[in-house]
C-alpha cells in the first residue's frame, strides 16, 4: 500500500470499492518525501521567494504535479493553504517524466516530485523538502520547517492484509520483512535506489494509517477538489 493514494481514494472518489476500516497495516517500509524544484535559472531560490512573488502575482506562478489525489497534488494544496498562495496547477497525467520535461523546458515555473527521482536531473534545484528533517539523498536541500512553513508529505509505503486476519500472522509478516530491512546487503540495494527505508510495525503503522486518513477527510472538506 501506499499514501496518500489509500486515503484519499475512498473520501474522493465514488467508485472507491473500500473503505480504510477494511484494510490492517502490517508495516511501513519506506517513504519518499516531496520536493519543490525549479529550474536552475529561476529567480526563485528559497520557498520564502516563490511565497512572495505568489502574493503579489496570485494564479501566475505555475506548478506541475502528477494529477489529482497524487501525494505531488496533496503536497501543493497543502503548500497553498499554508502559505495562502493561489497557483496555477497544471497535471501531468503521463507522469513524472513529462512533468520533468515540461519543467526543464520552461514550461512550468515549478514542479513537485519525490525525492527519490531528483538526483536523475541535471538543470533543477530545489527549494525545499517536506520532511521532518533533511533527507540523507538530498542533504544539501532544506525542509520546509526550516523555511517556515511546517509541512510534511510524502509518499509511505508498506505493507497490509484484509482486515480481520489473526494478529500473529500481521506480526509473523512484519517481524520478517523488519529483519530484511536490518539486513546490510538489503540496505545497500535501498541505497542504490535513492530508498528511505523506514519502518513502523503493525500499531504505529495503523495509528499512522488512521491519523492520515483523519488529515485527508479535513484538507478535502476544507477544499474538495
């Protein structure tokens, strides 16, 4: 499984065939926080510039994301609430690769990616990281807390079964797959991925997975898309 997809499809979307309640997180295994990047040239260098040059030109700065009910579109929409800025939203239904083209040929001011997929790119740099603290792929690069704004997102990934199924196979599941994260040669793989391991057995999985789900239902009530 992964967010905000798990979350947001069942608040946002009619045809969402489950519901939060019927999925048991067994484990966390990664998550890929979000990132604001520009061209190397943008006049934009920290998040307090593109904030700025937001309020005085509102709907003129555009920023590119992978589509509605993306963690790229629940990354700015929160950005735009906290900042209350108005953007320019513009999605790229083919994915990260145009969006990626579209902002390298000036197209888009901004675009929002993971974290993971900015060290591919040559003629971007980046204005911040929505992560708690900074990122070991992406070290140079300052969180959105440091600059202000107290943000986090990104997409988490891990593990679940039906809900129901007995609590010793969820913690038999969890227990293996915590030792194949312990396991350096499964790290060096991780790494060699640009990977954010990072593990949270089956209760704070659950916790984290039911707290997400409360924060969605309140970003799309505040503004349903």
């Amino acid at each position: 499984i992964c967010t905000p997809h798990l979350a947001i499809y069942p608040i946002s979307r009619d045809t969402c065939e489950y519901t939060i309640d019927q999925i048991q997180p067994v484990c966390q295994i990664a998550y890929d926080p979000n990132i604001f990047a520009v061209q190397e040239d943008s006049p934009f260098n920290t998040i307090e510039d593109l904030v700025k040059y937001a309020k005085e030109h509102p709907d003129e700065v555009t920023i590119g994301h992978t589509g509605v009910g993306s963690d790229d579109f629940i990354a700015v929409m929160k950005f735009m609430e906290a900042a209350d800025v108005d953007l320019n939203q513009i999605a790229y239904a083919n994915g990260t690769g145009e969006e990626i083209t579209a902002l390298l040929g000036g197209h888009i001011d901004v675009g929002v990616f993971n974290s993971s997929e900015f060290s591919s790119y040559e003629g971007l740099k980046l204005l911040g990281v929505m992560a708690s603290e900074r990122v070991s792929i992406i070290p140079d690069t300052p969180t959105f807390n440091e600059q202000g704004y107290d943000l986090i997102m990104s997409s988490d990934r891990g593990f679940a079964v039906p809900a129901g199924t007995d609590m010793d196979i969820v913690n038999k599941i969890a227990d293996a797959v915590e030792e194949t994260l312990n396991n350096p040669e499964f790290q060096q793989k991780a790494a060699d991925l640009k990977l954010l391991l990072n593990y949270r057995g089956p209760d704070e999985f659950k916790a984290y997975i039911e707290n997400y789900s409360l924060a969605m239902q309140e970003l799309y009530n505040s503004n349903p898309w």
